[in-house]
C-alpha cells in the first residue's frame, strides 16, 4: 500500500479498525518497505572515458547490503554517441562462480544518456542475491561503437542498482 496522510483526529472520535489500520498498520508498512531499499550507483567507466566491451569495473558487497537482492538494475553514461547501443550486464562472482545477474542486459539506445528510456535489465532470480565478500564485475557487452572522438561516441558508464534488504 502506497503512504497516506494520516488523518486529523478529533477529540471524542470513535478509533475503528480501520482507522489504525489505515494511518497507523499500512503507513508503517510503506516507510519500511521504502527503508529497505536502497539504491547502489557504481561508476564503472570514468564519465569522461571512451566506453570499451569487456569487463569494466568490479565492485565488493559491503556487509551492509548482506541477505539483499537485486530487483533493479539500469544502465547510463555521461556522453550520448550516435553509433548504436551500449548494453550493460551485472555479473555475480561467488568464490569461483561467475553467474550473469541480469537475463536481459540493461540497454542505452543511440542518443540517449540512460537505460530509463532504452531496456532496464531484466534480473535474473537465480543470482539476485548478495552476500558479504561477493564481487559484482560491470561488463560492457556492447560499447555502441565508434569512438569517443570519431561519431560522438559514447562515455562513460555507471551500473545502477536497486537492493532490497529483508
């Protein structure tokens, strides 16, 4: 249930269910729904940094995002190009294991700063799931062609990712 503004109590008003229900139960669920969630913006390739394919940038789990897991994840760089489409894949490596994040990479079409407005990664279930010590490698599965100075090719990349916490 999304917050609503509590009502204006009255002296002498009869407190219902539903009432407490309503501005006390459901309130208090939505604020901490929206306290577990938290959002990870990692710079993977400098903002003023050609993109490139492979892997870009590796990042540790701190223990704070321990038992979390990965509902979201978006794409974006700080200079659009015209070559074609940067597309972004989260890869979750557990001790020796290298598992894919997302089952669909997060895309940023030709002229665009975001994947907002190309494809959100689509997460995959299975690998969702952080632990303390996990590194995740932001891995640039297609950089979009040309170069940053031959077709206003694009630069750098930032992997943006929504955890929630249980």
């Amino acid at each position: 249930m999304a917050y609503t503004t509590p009502r204006t109590w009255t002296a002498g008003e009869t407190v219902t269910a539903a009432m407490m229900n309503s501005d006390v139960r459901d309130n208090v669920a939505d604020v901490y729904s929206k306290a577990r969630t938290k959002t990870v913006s990692i710079e993977a390739i400098n903002w003023e940094e050609p993109t490139y394919k492979g892997t870009a940038h590796r990042w540790v789990v701190p223990a704070v995002l321990n038992g979390g897991v990965v509902t979201a994840a978006e794409a974006a760089i700080s200079t659009a190009g015209t070559a074609g489409t940067v597309a972004m894949q989260v890869e979750r490596v557990r001790g020796t294991a290298v598992a894919s994040m997302l089952s669909t990479t997060a895309k940023i079409d030709a002229t665009e700063l975001t994947s907002y407005t190309g494809t959100s990664g689509a997460i995959n279930a299975t690998y969702q799931g952080l632990a303390t010590g996990d590194w995740l490698n932001i891995v640039v599965a297609d950089h979009g062609g040309g170069t940053a100075t031959a077709n206003a090719g694009q630069k750098g990349l930032f992997a943006i990712l929504t955890v929630t916490i249980s």
